[in-house]
C-alpha cells in the first residue's frame, strides 16, 4: 500500500522478543535493560494475525527481528507461517549470529529466505568489548553453516571510531557470497553518531584497498542500502547512509515490536498499538484497518541531528532491529 507521501509500504520488520544474548555498546547498557513481562509479548498467533492483515494491504515482505530473535522458542515454526500467508513472498531474518549455526538448516528447511548477521569486528578481543559477551569463532561459524544451508547472507557492521576494519570485514565478500553493508551510526538508543564512520570515508579507504567500487544500478535487497561492485568480488559491498544521505524518501517499511506497537519510524515514538485491538477482540477487518490508518500517517522523513518532538527514547532491543 502507499502512505500520504505516495511511498510503497511492503515491508514489516517483526520483533518477536525483547531478549537478547549479547549487550552491545551502541544498543544498550551493560546491565541490559528490564524485559517486559512474557504476557505482554505478542503470542506467535497474533504475530501471524497482523501478517495476515499486513498482506492484505500489499506487504509482502517481513523480516524477524529481536532483541535476538532466535532466544525465543519456535521462531523457525513461524517463519515457515508466514511464508505460508498468501502475498507473503520473502521472510527474512537478522541475527547477532550466536545461535544461527545451530538452527540454520531448520530455517532453510522452514523456508527462511536469508539471514542479516550483525558483525562489527574479526578481532576475537574487540569482538567481546564489543558485545560483552559471546565468542567471535561462533559467529563465523555461523555464517559458513548458513550458507551451507543454502541462505543467503548478508552483514550488517556499523563501524565506529577505534573500531573500524571496514577493509577486513569488506574481505569476507570477497571469496564468499556475502554481502557486507556498512551502516552509520545513528542516535537511537546507546548509539552517538560522533563516534560513527561516514559512508563517503568507508567508500573511499575500500577504493584505495581494492579497486573503484562501482554502483550496482538495480535493486538489490529490501530497504535503504545502496550497493556497489569491486571487481573480482563473489559478494556485494552496501552502505546504508541514513546520517549522511537521508535515504527516507524510498523508506519502504514499518516495525512491528514485540509488545504489538506498530512503529512508523525509527526517530519517532509515534505509531499504533496493535496489541490492545488483538486482545481487545477486533476483528481482522477493524485489525487491518488500522494498520492501514497507521501507515497512510508515516512521517516524510526522520530528524536525526535536529530538535523534533516525539523522538524515540527507547532502547534498540526494545524497539526491534
């Protein structure tokens, strides 16, 4: 469906948990943030409720997301529903990688279409300051039993200052079928866009490693990365420039978190809660309904670095990647 600003609305990025199993630095405190009680979590029933009705309406995209999406029980079981759901063409999944290895040839055989894998750093030390946790060597397991799997796999890395190995993370394109997106860092949660790394900067310092990088001229994946080639590449290398170069005018999505709020922007607290119309007995027509009230009202554009009102204050964990 479009929204006011005439945008193609098809893509829903599901949280299906507020856990997670790591703490990173730029998405929460090291003491990790208080979890919403279990009975404020959508079941797995009104998650594929709102997917219903969220096809309906033309998306036909959906991506899980967390915290960690693969600490809750059953995620494979739900992704397979909802590549079920008639219009549902793509399921996806983002991951901190910990626990793919051991689920991902339950995924493919679910149906599962690919796997995001935040990965910042192959320094197995940075890797735990990082984190605050967890063990690199699992993470790169992960990825090659992933794509053994037959998923296809894509990195998402947000270089910071004093951690910015954005030639070596771009090197694992290299031999392997795997797209590795670099993405600024904004200020939503934890994150301090001082301390990010400018696209313009990565592109350059990847020139003078590997060779010009030039611009993949079609679509490529489902959101806001632009995508380059650098010859003798298997994989693709992305940037995902939201400080930099305000990429909203294409913004194609809409989050669902895990408590059943149905957030239209990631800068703003705005959006519609979709959890009291499910327990609140609304049918599936009064359910799609708003939803589609609720995207037709998307903001133009975010605000980051300006004086706006209604701007997030949640975690990222709490929000959903």
């Amino acid at each position: 469906m479009k929204d006011q600003y005439n945008r193609e609305i098809d893509y829903l990025r599901v949280s299906v948990t507020d856990r997670c199993n790591l703490r990173c630095v730029y998405c929460m405190p090291e003491e990790g943030v208080e979890p919403v009680a279990h009975e404020e979590i959508l079941s797995y029933e009104e998650i594929l409720r709102v997917c219903r009705c969220a096809a309906k309406l033309g998306f036909w995209r959906v991506k899980l997301t967390g915290g960690e999406p693969l600490v809750r029980r059953g995620v494979a079981g739900l992704a397979r529903e909802i590549k079920a759901i008639p219009g549902i063409r793509q399921v996806t999944m983002t991951t901190n990688g910990v626990l793919l290895g051991d689920y991902a040839e339950e995924l493919a055989a679910a149906g599962l279409d690919a796997v995001n894998v935040s990965l910042d750093t192959l320094d197995p030390e940075a890797f735990h300051r990082i984190t605050r946790r967890g063990e690199l060597s699992r993470v790169l397991d992960s990825i090659d039993r992933a794509l053994a799997a037959g998923l296809r796999v894509k990195l998402n890395c947000v270089p910071t200052r004093g951690n910015d190995e954005v030639e070596r993370l771009a090197a694992l394109a290299k031999d392997r079928p795997i797209d590795v997106r670099f993405i600024e860092l904004m200020p939503v949660g934890e994150g301090d866009p001082s301390e990010g790394v400018p696209a313009d900067e990565i592109r350059t310092r990847l020139a003078a490693a590997y060779g010009p990088l030039t611009e993949y001229p079609g679509e490529w994946g489902n959101g806001p990365a632009s995508y380059c080639d650098i010859p003798g590449f298997a994989g693709k290398i992305g940037f995902i420039s939201a400080m930099s170069h305000r990429f909203c005018g294409g913004c194609n999505r809409v989050r669902l978190t895990a408590t059943g709020f149905l957030k239209l922007c990631l800068h703003f607290d705005e959006g519609t809660d979709l959890r009291g119309l499910l327990r609140g007995g609304a049918d599936d027509a009064a359910l799609t309904e708003a939803v589609r009230a609720a995207v037709w009202g998307k903001p133009a554009h975010h605000l980051f670095g300006e004086t706006a009102a209604h701007v997030e204050q949640r975690k990222m964990v709490q929000i959903g990647g």
